[in-house]
C-alpha cells in the first residue's frame, strides 16, 4: 500500500473494501436485508427470489462492502462454493420461524464449515435470525442451540436477532462485523 | 382401505430374520435424511390415502392435507398441517377413506380444492371451508322390501312378521337389502318395537360406499389443469365424476370391490384406471371399456398399489412385492422381512428419480427401485402412512404418521443421491460385462517370440551390466570418502557437517558457512578452513583462516567475500576444505556452484 493510500485511510477519505458472502436458505430474508442495508435512495421496492446471485454494494463508516447475494434456492445451492475463496467475511440469514427447515440450514452451515476454501481460514461469520417480527419465530438463542453455534471455535461469530423488513438488528451486526475485520486486517 | 389396515394391525410380531445386510440403515450418521420433526403424540391416526400435499392459499407454502381417523368412532377430522405446527381442522361426520387435492375450474386464483371421502359424500371444501357436498346415487330398491316396509308402516304386520319376511327376502333376493333392514334383522326382540316405530314413516333407501379415491386430469396434463373425481365403490363400480357440474361422466363397472386404486391420463382422450380389488386381482380399466381390459391375478390380498413410471407395483399381504407391466407382465416379486403397512411413491422431480416406499411392520421403511433396495429408514413406531414431496418449502421432503399417532418429517439432503446397488445375491453385475482388448500389433509379437528365444542370453547381459553398475557406484562411493570430499565428516574424531550459502547478485558475493560439531559431548578444535578457486575468476582477501572452537550441537556460520573479477558472464566452482592442523588430508570438502555475476566487474 503506497504512502498516498495510507494517508487516505487515516484521513477516512478512502475506505477498505471488503468481500462479504451472504447465505442462507431461500425466503430466508437475505436479499431484504442486503436491500435494508443500502442507502435509503437505492433501495428496491419489490424484492423478488434471487436467481443465482447479485452483487451489491454498501458502506459503513469505515469499510465499502461488496456483497455477493447468493440464491437460497436447493438448485442454486451448489453455486455457493465457487465463492468462498474471495469472501473475507460471511453473513448466513435463518428464517427463525420456520422450525421445520431449521435442520436443512444445519446442514448447509456444516457444509460450509467443512469446506476446504472456509475450513481453515479465520473468518468472521455474522448470523442473523431473521424474521422475528413474526409471531412464531424462535429467538436468537433457540436459534444458535439448532445450528449448533456453539461448536464453531476456530471463527469469530456473533447472532442478532433481525428483522429484515423494518431493519431492526441489522445495524448491530453490522457494526460487530466491522470492528471484526478491522481486527483482523491490523 | 380395510385390507390395508387389517395389514396393519395383523402383521405386528413377525420376526426380522430375513434383513438384507449391505443397505445403508437410515441411523447411520451418514443417512441420507435430516431429521426434521418428530411429535410422538400428534395424535394423528391415517393412511396413506388419506394424506395430500398441497398449496392451499398459493402462496408457495405446500401444507399437509390429512384426514384423521380418529378413535375411528369419533373425532374424526380433517387437519392442516403447516410447518411442524397444526394449522386448522374440521371436523367430520364420518371416517374419511379418501384425501385428494385437484383444481376444479379455471377461475383465478387458482386455490386448489380438498376432496374428502366419506361413508357415501364426497365433501368439498375450498379455502377450508365447506363448497360442495356430492352424493352418491341410490341404488334400486329391492320392491318386496319397500312392501314389506309399507305394511308395516300401516300395523299390518308386527315386528316378528317383518323380521321373518326381511329373512326370505334377503335370502333369496338379487338386490340386497336396505341398511335398515339388515340393522333390523341385527336387533333383539325387544329393541325391535321401537326401532320399527322410528324408521317406518321413512321410505326406504340404499345406498353404497366410497372406498378409494383418486383424480384424473381433464383434458390437459398440465400440473395445475382441472381434474375430475375417480372414485371405487361398495357395489364394484367405478365412477368418473365432473369436477364443476358435479355429475357422473362415467361409470364402469368391475367384478370385485376396489381397495386401491391408481390413475394416469386425462379423460378426454386416453386413460388407464389400474384398481387393486379384494378378490385378489389388478383389473385394467381403459376409456371407453365398460369392463376391465386386463386382469391379473394376485396370489394374496392387495394392500397396497404404486404406479412408477408405467409399472404397476402392488404389495401383497403375503410380505411381497410384485410389478407388472400395465398389459399385465409380471416384471419382478420382492419379499419382504415384515408384512407391509403401507406404500407410497417417492418422486425426485429435481433428478427425475423414481422409487416406491414401503412401510413395514418391523419398524422399518424400504425404499426400492425396480427390485433393489436402496435405503432403509429406521422408525421408532409402526408407520401407517407414507408422503413424500414438497413440503412447506423444501422439495424432498418425507412424512409419515405412526400407529400411535405420531408424526414423523424427514428432509431428503440437497447432496443424497441414492445409489443404484444390485443386493440381490448372485454374480455381481460387472462380471458379465465384456472388456474390449485391443487387436496385437505385429511389433508386439515380433518382440514376444524374440524375448522367448533369447531369454537366457538377454536376463545374462542384464545381470552382468548391473552388477558393472553396482561396483562402479561402490567404488565412486569410497573414493570420495578417502578423499573427504564429501561434506559430512565420517571420521571418529571430528564428525562435522557442513553446508554453504551463496547470497548476492555480483560481483561482489558473501559466502557462508554453516559449520556443525555433530558429536556429543566433544568440541572441536585446531580446525582450518581453506578455499581452492580459480584465481583468474574470483578473489578473496583470505583464503585461509582458523576455526573457533566448535561447541557440540550449536551451529557455526563463518562469512567470507568472493569478488567476481570476470566480466564475461562466466562462473566457476569454489572448493571449501576443512582441515585439521598438521595434516593435509581434508575431513571434509565442499563444492560450491557459484552463480554468474550479474552486476558489473568491479571498477
């Protein structure tokens, strides 16, 4: 990083760009809470099941991040694999009230964690139980015990309930998500 | 239906001896299905027939359909389930034989409508709510009946004069007596009085059962096109029944009464009613054929039918499982370890992937293609009925109800591909596969026929000339240990090792030693070092020093510069030798490569 850049990072005019995977299980709320997340001025009104992915970007007060939106759809789940290697930090998106698929979302989260790009790597992974608006949605906690959270040691992680459509939440994880990768980048 | 579930309660102590070994048990970590739900008391009693997924509201969101027996005396009812949760029920007047969803106009929004089964209705409900209630036709009659009844409604005859008519004529008769005759006949003789004075001012009725149900489509075969009502009855008849006017399209008659039945086609222009009865035959019902076009005989009572693709798969009471082709050609027999409590189909739409599911009484569920067994799942209670398709919002997804009335989900993984494995015993398949060798070259033979002639000869020159390599590596092996030319120090005394690090591009270099006492416990000492090079290429301000002295164990690195004096891109080797005081013979000798001078001759 050349001396200008450096000057420009402390001056806060040029901001870090980080590569931020977003994953979960179709109608889970990811898109929304990308869509949440963007400045009031580029937010899209109808939100419609993701085909595949969408790039998406969104800045904090000290990070650009690019989003890779990846489709929850059973077909498109294989998609997801092909961008661990450049994901630098990860958010997975659980729709707290659907108790049936809370076992599939397991399942895609193991394989995940076992998958050689993710497996050794310390990256951060923000969890949002989503959908908490909901009147039979489990809370956060019930959430991290059926994902089983509390086996992840090697990889910081943090859950916050969510609520993708008033954007209740977001903001708190966001935030935890950046003082993560400041960390890791000093 | 009361084939399938005599199945079910009789079949419950027979013994697993006869377990196929080599398939995957479902309890295995690595089973193929993610335990979803389980409610051990959801209190839901039903058969596979009774069960149906559907998207009631459209909203994406598949809801499971059941018809809930109940006791089997009271509340019966008709539950929809969402999620692992239960969302509405209804109740019902009667036990439920039949559960199906089919679209019954073209009007948006296209909410499918539920269909219930029951004594001789059909109740329709939409959005839940009750629609439509269709009734079976009366049956005829029988006239000396209605007569009899007739004079008994005007006091002619006494209860004992009617209950002895009622007997002649239901043993001589060719139409059956009325319900209420044949509840009559049942009574004691003081109940009858009363039962005679409740019933006479009513006429007469008689009227049939529904006993299986199914749908098939109109005229299109579009998954979301309008469907009729096939339905199997008490009296052996067949009825095809108009999903908006609600009248009877069709009505064909069988020899048997059906249990089960299985539809394909569409009634405007070809279709195939395939009926399993409880005479113990498969009979064929086609369009526009009054009677059944083909009929196969079973060996034992049906309890179960599944169409896969075209073939005709049926379980038997016997603990077997036949497939027929749909003109009636037996294709394969499966036995079973345990009596069979109900089948169903699995369908993979995503892989195209077809298999027939049975539960069994030994707490197990098989599923099978063709005649191989692909998986079992291990269930804690006796299941009573098998579904298997999209489900809330996940495609693969199983249910099943158990005898206590539990409720089992499972979720086929997105990655489980089930592996078409023979375990039929016998040969295994690859052992009749023929390889394809390729022709012999004439080169090839030339050099075979040679090599068989001059074996000896050629395995003498082969031995000869390792054996020539073999003392010349030897030799060359303990030159250069008299010489010490090697870097490590093989001597008693001194054991040293030694290695050589050439940094910088030129043409100044720096030379490092890395010097190591690899003996125990004695430090070296009166060591020297001296270098041999050609003194037109490089120079050195010492050629020659001394070594400290050399603690066992720790390494030395002793730096030097070379100065490269040629500007002509050449490089040359350098000899390091170590040597001890008073005597000339190396204890170790070191090549070093030096790299060519890239950067300018010295000035």
């Amino acid at each position: 990083m050349g001396f200008f850049d450096k000057l420009t990072g402390w001056l806060g005019l040029k901001k870090k760009e980080v590569h931020l995977l977003c994953l979960g299980l179709d109608n889970s709320g990811k898109t929304t809470i990308i869509n949440k997340l963007k400045p009031s001025n580029a937010q899209a009104q109808d939100i419609v099941p993701t085909i595949g992915f969408s790039v998406e970007k969104f800045k904090t007060s000290s990070l650009l991040f690019t989003v890779f939106d990846m489709s929850g759809q059973g077909r498109y789940r294989n998609l997801w694999e092909h961008y661990y290697k450049e994901g630098q930090a990860i958010i997975f998106v659980t729709d707290s009230s659907d108790k049936l698929r809370m076992i599939v979302a397991k399942e895609e989260l193991e394989t995940l964690l076992n998958h050689p790009d993710i497996k050794h790597r310390r990256i951060p992974i923000l969890f949002f139980a989503n959908k908490m608006d909901l009147r039979d949605a489990l809370s956060s906690v019930k959430v991290s015990q059926l994902l089983s959270l509390e086996n992840i040691k090697d990889k910081p992680w943090h859950i916050c309930a969510s609520n993708g459509l008033t954007g209740d939440g977001l903001q708190e994880g966001v935030d935890w998500l950046q003082d993560q990768i400041q960390v890791m980048k000093t | 239906m009361t084939s399938s579930h005599g199945a079910g309660r009789g079949a419950q102590q027979r013994g697993d001896e006869r377990e196929p070994v080599s398939v995957e048990r479902s309890n295995e970590a690595n089973s193929k299905w993610l335990d979803a739900h389980y409610d051990p008391v959801a209190n839901l009693y039903t058969f596979s027939s009774c069960t149906a997924l559907v998207d009631l509201h459209r909203d994406g969101e598949v809801k499971l359909v059941v018809g809930d027996l109940g006791t089997g005396l009271y509340n019966m009812k008709l539950k929809v389930y969402k999620g692992t949760s239960l969302m509405t029920e209804n109740a019902l007047l009667d036990l439920p034989t039949g559960v199906v969803t089919f679209l019954m106009d073209q009007n948006e929004p296209r909410t499918p409508a539920v269909a219930v089964a029951s004594g001789p209705y059909i109740y329709v409900y939409k959005n839940l709510r009750p629609y439509f209630k269709f009734t079976l036709p009366a049956l005829d009659v029988n006239l000396l009946e209605q007569d009899v009844w007739n004079q008994a409604r005007q006091d002619m005859i006494d209860p004992m004069t009617l209950k002895e008519m009622l007997e002649g004529i239901r043993d001589k008769a060719d139409i059956p007596l009325s319900v209420r005759s044949l509840r009559f006949l049942m009574l004691e003789q003081e109940e009858m009085e009363s039962f005679v004075n409740l019933h006479k001012h009513h006429p007469i009725k008689r009227q049939t059962v529904i006993t299986c149900m199914g749908t098939l489509k109109k005229n299109m075969a579009d998954e979301d096109a309008v469907s009729c009502l096939v339905i199997g009855t008490e009296n052996a008849e067949v009825l095809i029944i108009d999903p908006e006017a609600f009248t009877i399209l069709s009505k064909m008659s069988l020899p048997s009464v059906p249990a089960f039945l299985d539809v394909i086609g569409q009634y405007d222009v070809e279709f195939r009613i395939t009926l399993a009865c409880r005479n113990g035959s498969l009979y064929v019902l086609r369009r526009d054929s009054k009677r059944p076009k083909y009929c196969i005989e079973l060996s034992s009572q049906p309890v179960g039918l599944v169409r896969v693709q075209k073939n005709i798969v049926v379980g038997c009471s016997e603990e077997t499982l036949h497939a027929y082709t749909q003109k009636g050609k037996k294709l394969w027999t499966v036995y079973l370890p345990a009596s069979i409590t109900t089948m169903s189909l699995l369908d993979q739409k995503s892989r195209g992937f077809q298999a027939v599911m049975v539960g069994l009484a030994n707490l197990e569920v098989h599923l099978y293609r063709d005649k191989n067994l692909l998986n079992i799942i291990r269930t804690p209670d006796v299941v009573t009925s098998v579904c298997f398709g999209r489900y809330g919002r996940e495609d693969n997804t199983l249910i099943m109800t158990t005898k206590g009335g539990g409720l089992i989900i499972k979720i086929l993984k997105r990655t489980a591909v089930f592996e078409e494995k023979d375990t039929s015993p016998g040969p295994p398949l690859a052992q009749g596969v023929k390889l394809s060798v390729p022709k012999k070259t004439k080169l090839y033979v030339d050099q075979t026929l040679r090599e068989r002639e001059n074996a000896v000869a050629m395995h003498r020159i082969f031995q000869a000339d390792l054996y020539r390599l073999r003392l010349m590596a030897s030799r060359a092996y303990v030159k250069a240990l008299e010489g010490s030319v090697a870097p490590v120090s093989s001597v008693q005394q001194e054991p040293l090792q030694m290695n050589a690090v050439v940094q910088g591009i030129g043409p100044k270099f720096k030379l490092t030693l890395n010097i190591q006492n690899t003996s125990v416990n004695r430090p070296s000492i009166h060591l020297l070092i001296s270098f041999l090079y050609d003194e037109h290429l490089y120079s050195m301000k010492n050629s020659f020093f001394k070594v400290p002295l050399l603690v066992p164990g720790l390494n030395y690195p002793i730096e030097t510069f070379v100065d490269c004096l040629s500007d002509k891109g050449i490089s040359d080797l350098i000899k390091v030798f170590v040597l001890r005081e008073g005597k000339s013979a190396p204890l170790l000798t070191a090549h070093i490569n030096m790299p060519v001078s890239e950067g300018l001759a010295a000035a």
